[in-house]
C-alpha cells in the first residue's frame, strides 16, 4: 500500500485534539504502511506530521500576538482620545466667557465652566437641554439659527442677569453635523457691558461737550457783532454786552479747566503725591477763594477738622481739587443766611493706618431722589433752576471729585433729602500716620462768614 503524505488540511483537527489526537493519527498512518517499511515508516511520518503541527502553532501564536497588539493599539487610542478630550476641555474651561455647544437639533453637548456658572441658577443640567431652553431671546435665537444653516453670525444682546441688564457680543460659528440640512453650533458670549457704556460716555460726553461749548460762543459772537456794527450807544446796554462777553469768557475758561482737570484724572499715567498736608492751612486758602460768593449770598462756610488730622498724608492737590468743587456746588445751592460746613475726622482701621472722612452739608433745596443716582456723571445737571447764585456751573464738578477720589482709593456718596440740604461724603483710606486713639471734638474754624 503506497504512503499518502499527511494533508495541511488535516493539522487544525490534530492541533486542536491535544496530544491523544497525534497519537492517534500516528497509529492511523502506521497502519496503512507497508510491512517492509517497519519503523522507518512511521518515523517519517511522524516528523511530517510534528513538522506540520508546529508550523500550526507557530502562526496561531502569530495569530494570537496581532489579535493582542491591535487590542494594545486600540487601548492606546482610546487612551489618546481620552486625553486630547480632557485637554481640550481645559482648554476650553479656560476661556472665560460662556462657550455652548449644541448639535443640529440644537441640544447641549459640550459647555464650559463659564457656562455653567453663567447658568449656575437653573436646576437641570445644562448638557442635554435645548438652546431655547437657555434663551428667551429672539435676536439670540435668530444668531443661532443663522448658524445652523447658514454663514456664522454675530451681534450685540443684552440679557438680564441678577446683577441688571448686560451686554453681551453674542458670536455663532456653525459646526459639523449629522444633519442634512442643519448643522451644530458653537455660540459664545463676551460680556462688553462696560465697553458699550464706555462708547456711550464717550458719545454723550462729545454732545455735551459740543452743547457746553456751542452756548457760550453763541453769546459772545452775538455781543461782539452787536457791538461791532456801533448800533448801540454808551449806556447800560453796552455795558450789559461787555459783561455777557466777561461772563461768557469766564464760563469758557472753566469749562476748559474742568475738562483738562478730568483729563489729567482719568489718564493712566497720573501720578499721586503721598505728602504732609496741613489741613487748617488748606481750610484757609479754601476760605478765601469762596469769601466773595459766601458774602454776595449771606452764607458762613465753617470748617470742623478734628486734630487727628495733623498726621494727614495723601496728595493735597486732589484733596484741594474734591473739597473745592464740593465746597462750590454747596455754596450755589445753599438757602441765603444758612452755613455750608466742612468737616474732617479720621476713620478707624483695623488693618493697617487710619482713613479720613470729609463731609461737605448745606441746608439748601436739596437732590431728588430719581437724580442722585447719576449726579456723578459727566455734564449732568439736575435743574439749573435749583442755584440760588444764578450761576450755572459745568456740569464736571462732582465728575471730577468722583475720578479724583478713586485715584486716592477712596469711596464717594451723598445723601440728600428735596428740600433740606444735601451731605456729600468721601473718605480715603490708609493716610494717616498713626491710628487715631478715640473721637475727639473738633476745632471749628471759619473760613469765610459774611455780615447780613
């Protein structure tokens, strides 16, 4: 009987029986041998076959290696993918504006930390929920939108918050979807309230300025053209022109002066003097600037400064600069025949040296209270009506004590009540040399009093 050769198809049924099964097939192949090959026979086919199963398991193993190794890379990858998403993600938490993104059924996927401080009040997460859910706003909404089927889109929104009305730059870039008309979106907002009131101030403030500036000019061209065509004899007349013309000049140089003064206040590089002030010397030249106003309206101006204030140290041109406007818009509005006071004292601190505190009251008219809140505005006037002096004064003057109180670090307010008077306050902090050891009663010094 010839000897047929161990077919490659049978080693996966021997490699898979164990060593029984090559037994077993060695004992099969013996039998069909002739007598005269004996055992040199069933050697051979015994190698052919160990041969064979060892190729076998040499590419099961190899097999087996490539089945782990892509099971490694797989892990490797999802190991990668796990840390580019946790990167981006802090990279994203970064951003300090809200950062939403949403799918093309405009539903949440991605948010950043800004975003869910900035809904940090609702009680379901923000992840899952849809865009209208978040806004009420149509001009966001329709931003959104845009962007979902469309080119990106921007504009300003302004959206309630708890602190008041804000604005924000509103931006969506549209995103990759599986949608075959609309896509996700990433829509981020920048809060530019304070830019946009910036532009604002900075517009009104050019109006005014423009009005301030067109009133005065306006009169004295009039005066000079009247005065230029000698259509007025020398009388009262004329001397009414030269003083319109005097007057007008005046209000031009002030307006100039406060408008440098705010300039000069509000400039990055202004500099602060942090020098000895002598506040009775400074009441005395306070005193004699307002003597003639305090005489022409019959009204005292006292200073009450409390001794503790010998070791006061700050810069003594913007003090002079506060207590001089505060001390003018006091003395404009204060009923004839009452005392506009001034009064300093030092201010407790815990921490470190001791504040001061200046109050400037008058008993006149007073502010209402619908006005008090922008009296510290640029150019805003309550009512012209309101000076008894019959002089109508810039409209800069508590624009400058306000920026020139912020320079010293200071806070500023007033409280004031119609028809009673107004106290308008500021205090500053840490310039004192030594801590003050108790209340004291304060000297009373008259800067300027006039005689009925």
């Amino acid at each position: 009987m010839p000897i047929r050769p161990l077919h490659h198809a049978h080693v996966p049924a021997l490699a898979g029986c164990g060593a029984l099964a090559i037994g077993a097939g060695v004992l099969a192949l013996a039998d069909r041998l002739p007598l005269w090959s004996g055992g040199a026979a069933v050697g051979v086919a015994l190698v052919a076959t160990l041969w064979t199963l060892r190729d076998a398991r040499s590419a099961s193993a190899t097999r087996l290696d490539r089945l782990r190794a892509q099971r490694r890379a797989r892990e490797r990858r999802r190991i990668r993918s796990g840390q580019r998403l946790s990167t981006l993600q802090t990279v994203i938490d970064a951003i300090e504006a809200p950062v939403i993104a949403t799918d093309e059924h405009g539903l949440v996927r991605v948010a950043n930390a800004s975003a869910e401080r900035f809904f940090a009040r609702r009680e379901a997460p923000l992840v899952g929920q849809g865009i209208e859910e978040l806004f009420t706003q149509g001009d966001l909404l329709r931003l959104h939108e845009s962007a979902a089927t469309g080119p990106p889109a921007s504009g300003r929104v302004r959206l309630q918050r708890p602190e008041g009305i804000r604005v924000f730059e509103a931006s969506a870039a549209p995103a990759l979807g599986r949608g075959a008309g609309r896509r996700g979106v990433v829509l981020t907002l920048r809060d530019v309230t304070e830019l946009a009131t910036a532009v604002q101030l900075k517009t009104d403030f050019v109006a005014n300025a423009s009005h301030e500036l067109r009133t005065p000019l306006a009169s004295i061209r009039g005066a000079v053209e009247t005065l230029r065509d000698g259509g007025i004899e020398p009388g009262p007349m004329q001397d009414r022109l030269v003083q319109m013309i005097a007057s007008n000049a005046l209000r031009l140089e002030e307006l100039m002066n406060d408008l440098l003064d705010l300039s000069r206040l509000e400039s990055p590089e202004a500099t602060i003097a942090r020098d000895a002030v002598d506040a009775w010397a400074m009441a005395g030249r306070l005193g004699t600037l307002f003597d003639s106003i305090c005489a022409e309206r019959n009204i005292e101006l006292a200073f009450e400064l409390d001794p503790g204030l010998k070791g006061l140290r700050t810069d003594r041109q913007l003090l002079e600069m506060i207590l001089k406007n505060l001390i003018e818009n006091a003395t404009k509005f204060a009923n004839p025949g009452t005392t506009v006071r001034v009064i300093g004292r030092p201010v407790r601190s815990e921490r470190g040296p001791d504040g001061v505190r200046f109050e400037v009251i008058d008993k006149g008219r007073g502010i209402p209270l619908k006005d008090q809140p922008r009296v510290f505005e640029r150019f805003y006037q309550v009512d012209p009506a309101r000076s008894g002096a019959g002089r109508r004064g810039t409209g800069l003057g508590l624009a400058i004590v306000k920026h020139a109180v912020r320079n010293l670090d200071g806070s500023v307010g007033l409280e004031s009540v119609w028809q009673s008077g107004t106290t308008v306050w500021f205090e500053l902090p840490s310039c004192l040399g030594t801590p003050a050891k108790g209340p004291k009663k304060p000297q009373r010094e008259s800067g300027a009093k006039s005689t009925p």
